[in-house]
C-alpha cells in the first residue's frame, strides 16, 4: 500500500533550498512573530488596546452625551449606548495574587466583550485603603513601650503611605494583564472626595434616622481588638467547646409556689433546680434571666437512686423531650411530674456563682427550641443577641464585664469571684483578669461550679463557632457601645429588589445566597476602635461618656471643616473642639470630646456606588431627577462578596434611596484558585502561584514564560463559576493552544502579505468550498456571540480551538496551501482562498478580543492599512457574513464529509509510501452526472497530482486498491489510487506535467505572468 506525505508541508518546502524556480513561488512572508515578546507586549501593545482605546471611547461618549440638551433624550442615548461594570475594590494591602488576575480578567473580558458589540464602557478601577489589617501592619514597626505613645496622627500617617505604596505597586501588576481602563483615573477610599461623600452618605441616614448608638452585644476580635460585622466573620466547624450541664436552684418563694401549682410536696432539705445547657460557661457570671417557653411540655425529673427519698438537691426542671439528651439511659431518671411550661411564668431563681443573694426571673421566649440543651436558657443579656433583645424587654441589666482584649474586668465582678478570675502569671502590677477564651479558665470555672453543687455535667464539643476572618481568632459576643444601621426597613426594600426581574444572577445560585445574608441582618454594625478609617462625628460628655451631642447640624458642620482643613485634623488632640461644633455649640464645646471610632470599612467600599452617581452627575451633567433604573449594569467578584461588598452596597444605597431598586442590574461570582491537587493556595504550604510566575514562568514550579496572553487565556479557559485550579500540566495546555492560535495567525498573514493589491472577491463569487468554510465560520461567530452573552468563555475557547484544529488546520489550510504558493497573484481561486482567509482573520480577531486583546491588536499592527482601505472593509462585527444557500452554489455538509471520507481512506490504501503529488486518484462511479464536487475539489482535498472519473465498469479492468462509498441517493463511487503517469513539475513538484523537465500548465502561467510584470 501507498504512505501519503502531506503536500507542501513535507515535500516542496523541505526542497526549497535547491528549487529553481524559488523565487517565482509566492511563499507566505509576514512580520508578525513566531512567539510573543514580553516587554514589547508591556511598553507597546498594552497602551495601544487598553489605556489609549479606554480615554478615547470615553471621550467621545461624553462628547456625544453633553451634545444632547434634553435629560429625557439624554438619559435614552446612555442607556442605549453605555455600559457600566463597577469594579469592586481590592484591598490595598501586599503584592496580588492570583485571585486578583482571575477577578480584573474576568470583568476586563466583558467590557472589551460589550465594545466589541458597539457600546461605550465606563469602568473606573477602585481600591480600599482604610481598616485594620493596613493599621496592624504600621503599628508592628513599634515596640511594645512605644504603642502606649504613638498619636492617632501618626498611625494615620503611616498607614495613609503605606495604602498608596501598595496602590502604586498593584496598580503596576494589574497594568500588566491589559485591563480596559484608565488607571490614571481611580477611586481611592482615602481620598477626600471619597471621605467627603460617604459622611454626607452617613449624614442623610442620620437624617432618615437609621443611625443610632446602642449598648449592645457585638461579635468582637479579641485578636484585633475591635468590633466586627458579621461580615467579617467566617466559621469554623471544627472549633471545640467545652459545654456544661449548670443547675440554677429556685428561690425558696418561688419553690414554695412551684409546688403549690404542681400539687406537691417535698422534703425540707430538698431543692428544686433549673437545669440550663451552655457551651460558653465564661458568660456564667452575667447571667440576668433564664429562659423558657410556656408552649412546651417540662418534667420536674430526679436521678433513679434517689426517686424514693427525696433528700438530696437533684430535684432538676427539663423540657420533657429533651430529657434523653440529659440522661444517657431511661433507667438513669425518674419523671415525678410533667406539666405546661406556663406553670414556670412568676417564678425566680438564684446564681450561687455571685454569692450576691439576688433572685432572677424565668421568662418566657419564643427563641427557646427543642432542637438542643434541656428546653431552659441561660441568659445573658450583655453576651447574646437574643438575650439582649429579651433583656431589654424586660428592663436586664446589659452586663458585660469583658474588656476590649477578651480579659474579664476584675472591678466589675462580685468581690468573691475576682479572686478566681485574676490571671496570677500576668506581670502586670494592677490584677488582670484571666482571658475568657483560654481553656484554663473554662477548666477554673467548672471546678468552682463543681464545688458550688452546680455542675451537672460537662463534656467537650465540636462544633460551627464564629471566627474573625483577619486574626483566624474565635470572637467573643461582648456588649459595647457601638453604632448601629437600623436595616429593618432597609433590608425588606433591599431584598425586594432582588427579585425575578430586579436582579440577575450569574450564577444563580448566587441570589439564594445574597438573600439569607440580607435575610438574617436586623443591624449593621457600623462602628470599628481604630483610628485608620472615616470617623463617625460624634462628641461625648467628658464627665460622662454615654452621653452624647450629635445633630443634623453638627454632622454638616463637620463636613465642611473636613473640607476646609482635611480628616486628619479630626483626629489631632491638640486641635479644640469649638472648631468642630456650630457657633450655638460654642458655650458647651469644652465639655466635649471628639470620637475616634471610625466606619466599618464595608461601609466606606459599600458608599462606592456614588463613584457611579457623581459621573452621570458631574461628567455627563444628567439630572439626578433622571438617575437610570440601576445605577450600573454589573459587579463581578469573588462568591465571599455576597456577605461582604455585594451586600453593604445595596444595603447603603438602599438606606438613601429607600426604594426597591438595587444598585446594579446583574452581579456575577467566580471561585477561589486551588493547586493541581485541589488544594486551596496558602503562603504557608507553599503552593501558591502567582501572576507573575504565569507571566514570566517560574522554574522551580515547572511553570513556562506564557506571558499576558497565557495568563488571559488560562482565566478564559477556566469554568469560573467554581474554584479554579492551576499548575504545570494546566498551563502546558494554554501554552499548547497559545501556540496553534498564533502559528495560525502567522500563516494567514503570511499568505496576504505580497499582495499589495488584494482585493476582496464578493461572496456570491467565491467558489463553494470557500462558501462553505464561511459559512462555518458564521456558524462559530454566532455561537461564540451567544456563549459571551452567557459568560461561558471556556466553551468559547473550546470552540474556537476545535474550529482551528478541525476544520481549518487539518483540512482548510493544507488544500489551500497549494494555490497559495504556486497559482499565479491574480488567479481568482487563489484570491478566493485569500479573501476566506482575510475572513477567517477578522472573525478570530473579534472573537478573540475579549479574552486575547494584546495578540489581536499585535495582529492588527501588522496587518497592511491597503488591504483595509482598499477593501473598505475593518473587522467583520458580530453579524457575520450574508451568505446565499441556494444549493447550486453552496458547498453542502454532506459533500464536505464525503470528501473527507476519502481522504481518510487514502492513508489505508497506499503502501509502500510516496508523496500524494505522485499519486492519481481514480474516481469510478455508476452515475457520473450524480457527482456533488468537481474534479478541482477532489484534487485539492485528496493533495494528489491529478483526478480522473470513469464508468465502474473500466474501473473493475483496474487491479488497484480501491474502497467505496455509497451516497444517500444510491450512486456508488469508488475510489482508486495509482501512481501518476505524468511527469513532475520542476515548481510545484506536484507529478502534473506531460513533459519531463518541464513546468505544467498552471506554474507556466504563474512564471509568465511574474515576467511580464
């Protein structure tokens, strides 16, 4: 059997060294590179399609916009025409990791994605500069004597230089992945404009008055020392407590009437105790109440061995179907009586903890369960959210003796347990109070409760606790006077606005999500005690700090000093308070003091929408009387932003707006980057990689040089939508795919570049082939349009690469490659070929755009402006081409795959190998006339020497391999290969010339033609 070679790329360009007629063949040229060049893809290319293209657009739009007098016609054209991706801000803290690259190429992808649509884009990138993670960083580089010294000015100070060092050198990096933008023009938290706008935010929910200042538990970093939201919060599932069994005794009054209402009676030594369940025995010594539910059933209980003489104190009080959970045997208990829990309203109890004597009441409440515990609550007022909303129903004492460090406050604790909870091994001269988190004061407290009689029972626990997301630290829930955003209005209008048609959802899973976070919010938190951040304008009575002077007026008085003499001076102490107070203040200033608590930095991230109202305000001079539906049109980033940025920036924009009208019309989430093994990137278990080892490679982790190109692509390619992984065999396979795109491009190009005058052929013109090769390409086009309109960019690229792969490369490409280089430059078949490729270029360019946008514009460089303008024509939109299917012209699918069919059969019928322009292929067939392709056809996919076609029954006088195919209309063909029996070509090497030596028809005109020229 025969072995084919294919055509030219094995046969005539391996000779071309010693060819004779070399220099008359039209061999592909071009200037665009092989591989891409990093630095010229830095100080060149990424200016050209990113910086440069952004300021123009946008200049323009704005142009046009301010052109339009009406605001009505004005607000049509912006919407019509823009769009607007919010970028939500990074933290201006440390070098950027991969996340950031998947974040910015993600929302750079859309944006080019809508310009190449026809829309303008404003996307203005942002950062968030103030909080505690940048203040705990400057506050290291001080001793421990020097912390007790240094003024919030400075603290500032350091940390204002520290946030736009970082900013400077972020900004760099994300320079480098060709992002969309003017980063010339950011929004930076700490700038005053910024500042200015989200106090005026604060002021008007002042005004609307949802701001208030409350004494109330606050989730609390022990570590950080600072309150925290609950948005700050993640939980650990693995956390261990250590749970307790704790007996609270009825009072004798209360006991008496216990049983009065029971209709019993009892020994004199006996006692009667509420058994309450806690995992957090620290907060024993704040207990103001316990708690029951009066629609449940409870059982006065005793152990077994001491049911028929009740003279010991384990007379115990259980909700009745939690008693199982108590005892671990039936046989370990007696049920003396079973009653309503409303027998327990009207009663009190005593805490032998505090030896104060005092009696407690039981209360009813509707959060008490019986999913666990004993259907009895501890409840501590200062410690729990529950227990503060009960407590201040009731008129509780909000007692929380824990100070900002988690330390109990020996001062406020009974004189008769200060002496337990002192730490012995402090060094410090006044007493401390012992950490309420270490074991060895859970393990103090539980033996003084066993020595009291008050311990039933203890055990340790595994279970979900929340944790501080910076320090990785448990919190502590801790009452303190904090400043709260009342979000019960808020939150209903916010998640109405998150409806079916308010919001979409990409992916949509996303909503539920955002929901239950909004959902279970009553209160924001808003308050932090730290210096580095906004501050909250508040003025508290020197003599007595829990009152307060803060007003309407006050809050606008302090905006415009702030305006006038900048933020820091709020927090100079040298600076009097008269200053900060309106003139009917000025009798009473001395008796004040400035707050330092600053705002939550969500706060400060989730006031950024008003970077988008002050364009449309102050760029394009729209009346904010004709403010769009949505502010803008999408937020993209990481899924832990539906607890954080996603949330406090509908929650702040809601608050002023209160209408149901979120800020943005669609927000998108994409997963985290986990290492080849599925493990989640740590600095700590060294498995990071960063944008930089992608860009630049890195050998020590097998990563190759793949540059901005394969640092986009690998964003591109990967499903978003859940953790990402990367590593040395994932960024082999961009490098892979990177290669084939750009070798590809380099032949297109290649192939147009001597044509000075190459003119585009009209499509109708085109011969059906090339007809159907673009109509293929249509095909791709629209697909990959709707795949970017669905966010699918993976498929796209899987698209896009089995396009390349199948139907260009393996097939497109190698029949064309004969006309290319031997047919002569104004042969129409060969400007048919060109003007498919030309096509075949703009469509990868477009499609391409979003995700490569440094290879297309190093495409577009060096593509000739002649072809161009001599063609009238730039790059094909996303309407493709207007194809004809009148099927006498149309190269059909079917016709396609059969002629494919032959060319697989080839390779099992020629042996022993020769090259394919050696070779004649015999077509036989019963019905010549039924044939769907030409003999050209054939002779450019089969790459042989020449094509004959005769009747099967010459064929059959032929001994030579031969296969069949039978078509759908019953026509048989046969196909049969021989060896040619003309001579070769001493220029195209095909074996198509009738004299030896001598070239064949079509080289002769070619070098004819190049003569005569």
């Amino acid at each position: 059997m025969l072995r084919l070679y294919p055509l030219f790329t094995k046969t005539i360009l391996r000779n071309l060294s010693k060819h004779a007629y070399q220099k008359t063949l039209n061999l592909p040229k071009s200037k665009f590179p092989s591989h891409s060049n990093l630095q010229r893809t830095i100080n060149e290319l990424i200016p050209q399609c990113s910086q440069e293209q952004y300021k123009t657009q946008l200049s323009e739009f704005i142009d046009k916009v301010n052109q339009i007098d009406n605001d009505q016609d004005k607000l049509a054209f912006i919407k019509k025409n823009l769009f607007i991706l919010h970028d939500g801000p990074p933290y201006a803290n440390g070098d950027l990791h991969l996340g950031h690259a998947v974040n910015k190429i993600l929302k750079d992808i859309i944006i080019r994605y809508q310009k190449s649509t026809g829309k303008y884009i404003f996307y203005k990138p942002g950062w968030d500069c103030h909080g505690l993670p940048i203040e705990l960083k400057v506050l290291k580089n001080f001793s421990k004597d020097e912390l007790q010294n240094v003024s919030p000015l400075k603290i500032r100070s350091l940390a204002k230089k520290h946030a736009l060092k970082t900013i400077k050198d972020q900004k760099r990096q994300f320079e480098q992945f060709g992002i969309f933008t003017d980063w010339d023009d950011p929004y930076i938290t700490l700038n005053k404009d910024y500042e200015l706008n989200q106090l005026r935010i604060f002021h008007k929910m002042f005004k609307l008055g949802l701001i208030k200042r409350q004494n109330k538990p606050v989730f609390w970093g022990t570590e950080t020392k600072t309150a925290l939201a609950e948005s700050e919060l993640e939980y650990n599932k693995e956390h261990k407590s250590t749970s307790a069994y704790v007996q609270f005794p009825l009072s004798r009054k209360s006991q008496t009437l216990f049983l009065e209402k029971l209709g019993m009676t009892v020994g004199s030594m006996n006692s009667i105790d509420c058994l309450i369940w806690t995992t957090t025995p620290w907060t024993l010594f704040s207990n103001k109440a316990i708690c029951f539910n009066k629609h449940f059933e409870y059982s006065l209980v005793t152990s077994s061995k001491s049911a028929e003489n009740y003279n010991k104190p384990d007379l115990l009080i259980i909700e009745t179907n939690l008693i199982s959970q108590v005892y671990k045997q039936k046989e370990d208990y007696t049920i003396l009586k079973t009653f309503s829990g409303e027998i327990l309203e009207n009663l009190h109890y005593t805490n032998p903890l505090l030896s104060n004597n005092l009696e407690y009441p039981l209360l009813h409440a509707d959060h008490v369960t019986k999913e666990a515990g004993t259907g009895l609550v501890h409840t501590a007022p200062g410690h729990g959210a529950d227990d503060y909303l009960l407590g201040i129903q009731n008129n509780l004492i909000i007692y929380s003796p824990i100070d900002h460090e988690g330390r109990y406050k020996l001062s406020e604790l009974p004189d008769n347990v200060q002496q337990l909870l002192s730490d012995n091994e402090s060094s410090s001269p006044i007493p401390v109070g012992r950490s309420v988190l270490d074991p060895r004061t859970t393990k103090l407290i539980l033996n003084k409760l066993d020595e009291l009689e008050m311990l039933f029972g203890c055990k340790e626990l595994v279970h979900s606790y929340p944790y501080d997301w910076r320090s990785k630290k448990p919190v502590i829930l801790r009452a303190t006077p904090q400043w709260f955003l009342n979000l019960n209005k808020v939150k209903t209008l916010a998640m109405e606005s998150l409806d079916k048609k308010g919001v979409e959802f990409f992916p949509e899973r996303g909503k539920t999500r955002l929901l239950s976070f909004i959902k279970n919010r009553n209160e924001w938190c808003i308050s932090r005690q730290r210096v580095w951040g906004v501050p909250i304008p508040a003025f508290y009575k020197i003599s007595n700090p829990d009152e307060l002077l803060m007003t309407e007026e006050i809050i606008e008085h302090v905006i415009k000093t702030i305006e006038s003499n900048g933020i820091d001076r709020w927090f100079n102490e040298s600076v009097p308070t008269e200053e900060w107070l309106p003139e009917k203040y000025q009798n009473i200033a001395n008796e004040y003091k400035r707050g330092f608590d600053t705002m939550d930095v969500w706060f400060d991230s989730g006031s950024s929408w008003k970077v988008i109202e002050d364009f449309y305000k102050n760029t394009l001079k729209l009346n904010p009387a004709y403010r769009p539906k949505h502010l803008f049109d999408l937020c993209l980033e990481g899924s832990d932003q539906h607890r954080g940025w996603f949330q406090s920036l509908l929650l702040t924009n809601i608050a002023m707006t209160m209408k149901k009208v979120a800020p943005y019309s669609e927000v998108i989430t994409h997963g985290f980057t986990l290492d080849e093994n599925g493990i989640k990137m740590s600095k700590s278990i060294g498995n990071t990689i960063s944008p930089k080892d992608v860009i630049e490679g890195n050998a020590k982790i097998d990563i190759l040089p793949l540059g901005v190109d394969g640092l986009r692509y690998f964003v591109a390619y990967s499903n978003f939508t859940t953790d990402i992984t990367i590593g040395p065999n994932v960024m082999k396979h961009v490098a892979e795919a990177l290669k084939k795109i750009r070798i590809s491009f380099k032949f297109m190009q290649g192939n147009l570049e001597k044509s000075e005058d190459f003119k585009l052929i009209p499509i109708d013109d085109l011969r059906p082939i090339d007809k159907f090769v673009l109509s293929n390409l249509n095909e791709l086009l629209v697909n990959t349009k709707q795949l970017y309109e669905e966010y699918n960019f993976s498929k796209i690229l899987t698209l896009l690469q089995h396009h390349l792969t199948n139907e260009l490369s393996a097939v497109y490409f190698d029949i064309s490659k004969d006309s290319l280089y031997s047919d002569s430059m104004t042969s129409k078949k060969r400007q048919s070929i060109q003007t498919v490729l030309f096509s075949i270029l703009q469509v990868y360019c477009n499609i391409l755009y979003p995700i490569l946008p440094t290879l297309v514009q190093e495409v577009r460089n060096n593509i000739r402006k002649e072809w161009i303008n001599n063609n009238n024509t730039a790059f094909i939109p996303w309407e493709g081409f207007q194809l004809s299917h009148n099927n006498s012209t149309h190269f059909q699918e079917k016709e396609m795959q059969i002629l494919k069919k032959f060319q697989e059969l080839m390779g099992s019928m020629t042996d022993p190998p020769i090259d394919s322009t050696q070779v004649c292929a015999i077509l036989s067939t019963n019905n010549p006339k039924e044939l769907p392709f030409t003999l050209e056809e054939i002779s450019d996919l089969l790459q042989v020497a020449e094509v004959r076609i005769c009747s099967s029954e010459i064929a059959s006088m032929h001994d030579v391999p031969h296969s069949k195919i039978l078509l759908n209309n019953g026509t048989e063909l046969q196909l049969s290969l021989t060896k040619s029996s003309l001579h070769k070509c001493p220029r195209c090497w095909k074996q198509s010339s009738n004299e030896a030596d001598t070239l064949c028809h079509r080289c002769k005109e070619a070098v004819n033609e190049q003569g005569n020229t």
